[in-house]
C-alpha cells in the first residue's frame, strides 16, 4: 500500500525517466521538493522499500531496484490511487470552500479586502514558478481569515486539501495566469459584498483547478 507521498515520487521516478540502477534525487532536494520534511521523505521511500521499488543505500542514496514490468504495474496502481485520492480532496474543497467564500463576502472588512487584494497582487506578480503554490495558497488563506472566524482558517490547514491540489494544477505559466484570473474574480464578488457571486466563483474556480488535473501534458501553454 502506498501513501500520497510515495504516489508522488513514484510518479517523479516516471517523470525522470530512472530506471533499475538509477539513483533518485537527494532526500534534502525531494524535501525540498514536495514541501515535506526529510522524515516524511523517509516515510515514503521506506513504502516503494517495502513492496520492491526502491532501495535505500547508507551512504550512497535511494536507488531504483525492480524490474520494469513490476514498477510499472505498481506505477499503474499507484497513480490510479493518487487519483482517486485527489478527486476526493477536490470534492472537499467543493464541499468547503464556496461557503468559505460566502461567509467572507458578507463579514469581510476594509483590512481584510486589503489583504486579499494584496495577496492577490503579490500572486499575479510572481515570476518563479517555485512559488506559485505558495502565493496560490496565500490568497485562500486570507479569503478564509476574512471570515473573521479562527477556526476556519485552522480547518483548511488542518484538511491539507489546497496543500496537496495546487501543485497538481499550477504547472505551466498559462494556468499560473488563469488562477490569478479566478482569484481576481473571487475578489470582485468579495469586494462587492455578494455572497452568491463570490461562492459561485470560488466553485468554478475549484472545477477548474481540478479539470486541469486530468490532463495529461505540464506544458500544455506554458
């Protein structure tokens, strides 16, 4: 059985193109790479360990160890788990976040408007691809503080939900532009105090997000 983070290096392993003998990238890179800590990454390889994918070597790294035919099956497997896991997420967030939206649309201060739109601003202006998910996740984060609820905001921390689905959907310069487009659209619904509009652009928003989870290219119109 594979957890979400082995599904993600098994699918970084594809993306590579290893092969038995290769070596996978350094724990601190891959770390570094998923947002995690080193632990988690050792949690995670100790899973592909475990079913004959991958071999840890003191000294020398994680190396890719089984036969192509198996780690494709388990590539098969996993990935197909990876999404059913993701669409599950998504549907939370559908579940969530209109209402979030709503909530925040109605209660939203002067200095809460400001932060969003701050974020918003920051979003649009970032030029490393590196930190996309990270100024995405920023924009919820204050839409949900705007709520002036605190445990709104430790609910979407708490699900991981817009942790574990941004990556998976801010992967080119065009979907990073089209994000900040229905980021922008969820800010005017806000800044009007219009409950309705803002949760409907929130839910479109996450419909969108998650439909370009089922294509297949990272660059389709980068």
């Amino acid at each position: 059985m594979t957890t979400p983070l082995s599904h993600h290096l098994l699918r970084l392993i594809d993306e590579m193109g290893l092969t038995p003998g290769d070596r996978l990238p350094p724990e601190r890179d891959l770390a570094h790479r998923f947002r995690v800590s080193r632990g988690s990454i050792r949690e995670a390889v100790k899973h592909l360990a475990a079913q004959g994918l991958v071999e840890s070597r003191r000294g020398a790294g994680t190396f890719v160890v089984s036969a192509p035919q198996a780690f494709a099956h388990a590539m098969e497997a996993a990935l197909a788990g990876a999404r059913a896991h993701l669409d599950r997420l998504f549907e939370l967030r559908l579940i969530i976040e209109p209402g979030i939206a709503a909530v925040a649309a109605r209660k939203a201060s002067d200095a809460h408007l400001q932060a969003i739109q701050k974020a918003v601003a920051t979003q649009a202006g970032e030029t490393d691809p590196r930190r996309w998910g990270e100024q995405d996740l920023a924009v919820h984060r204050a839409i949900a503080q705007a709520t002036e609820n605190p445990l709104v905001p430790e609910l979407l921390a708490a699900t991981g939900a817009i942790t574990e689905t941004r990556d998976e959907a801010l992967q080119s310069a065009a979907r990073h532009e089209a994000s900040v487009t229905g980021h922008r659209r969820i800010l005017e619904a806000l800044l009007a105090h219009d409950s309705a509009a803002a949760a409907k652009a929130m839910e479109d928003h996450i419909l969108w997000a998650h439909a370009l989870t089922q294509l297949p290219s990272k660059e389709d119109s980068a």
